[in-house]
C-alpha cells in the first residue's frame, strides 16, 4: 500500500461562491496550491450575468495558471492547482 | 505565482456508487493515490443498508490509509489519499 506523505499536505477546501468579489479567494487557494470545490447555486439566485462572468474569469485564470476545471453535478465547479488533473469520464 | 508541477500529477476522479462491489474501485483507486468523489444517490435508491455498508467501509478504509473523508452536499463523498487533508469548515 501506498503510504507516501508530503511534507506539505495538499488541502482541499469547498465552499459558496456567493459574490464576484469571491473568486479573489478561490484564486488565492490555487495560487497557495489548494484544490477548490465550488457551489454556485447562491450566485445564480442573485444574478445569472454576474454567474457567467465569475465563472468566465476562473476558467481562465485556472488556465493561466496551467490547472485543470470541471464541472460537478448541477451545482459545483472543481478547480484544481498545476500538478492535480481531473479524470475525465462521462459520469463526472 | 507558485507555478510548481510534480513529476507525477496527483488525478481527481468523481464517479457514481452504484453497488457494494463499486467500493473496490475506490480503494484502488485512492491506493493509487486519487482524491475520489462519489455520488451515492443510485445506491440509496437501491438499498439503504447496501449504502450503510459500503459508506462504513469507505469510512474505515480511507482512516486505516491515513486518508481524509468528508460530506459534499446532499449526494456526495470526497475521500482523500494521504497527503491530501480536506479543510473543514461550515459550508462545506
């Protein structure tokens, strides 16, 4: 069996995306090297055109910083740090 | 920024549980050192005590690996190899 630890363990952290100004914090964990699990459904009750430019800018800042995206189920987004993937199959 | 990479990338999966024989695939698979998130929705509607089960099972494994086990949501489980700690906090 696989033992091995980091010196550093990885954290991952879920929580609301409540407000554009949030994803100041979701860059912040990825950029501290956490994977973030996201819950959109409070910004879609407030305003779908502040949804779509929220999650328009963490895709492209995960890109940029060479991470991985993808969505979870109907109401989350995964985002993860250079160095973790996200397995892509259909029922993800 | 913290651009690092490691040699071997750490992989996400998330897939659903859909019988007790799916817990196999996900000791596998956090041997393997994945995060894994599943989706116990079909089992439930399948058997409640078949879902007791395995979820005691997957509970008991990822502590005896030293791993990390959290809710998500409604339908969901994280499960973590050693190394990867979920941060706990209330909106998870």
């Amino acid at each position: 069996m696989s033992q091995k630890t980091r010196e550093n363990p990885i954290y991952l952290k879920a929580y609301p995306l409540k407000e554009y100004q949030d994803i100041q914090r979701i860059k912040d964990d990825l950029e501290a090297g956490c994977i973030v699990i996201v819950r959109f459904t409070p910004l879609v009750k407030k305003s779908v055109e502040e949804l779509a430019k929220s999650v328009d800018e963490i895709y492209k800042y995960s890109t940029t910083i060479g991470g991985d995206i993808a969505r979870l189920g109907e109401d989350r987004i995964i985002i993860t740090p250079p160095g973790v993937k996200i397995y892509r199959e259909n029922s993800i």
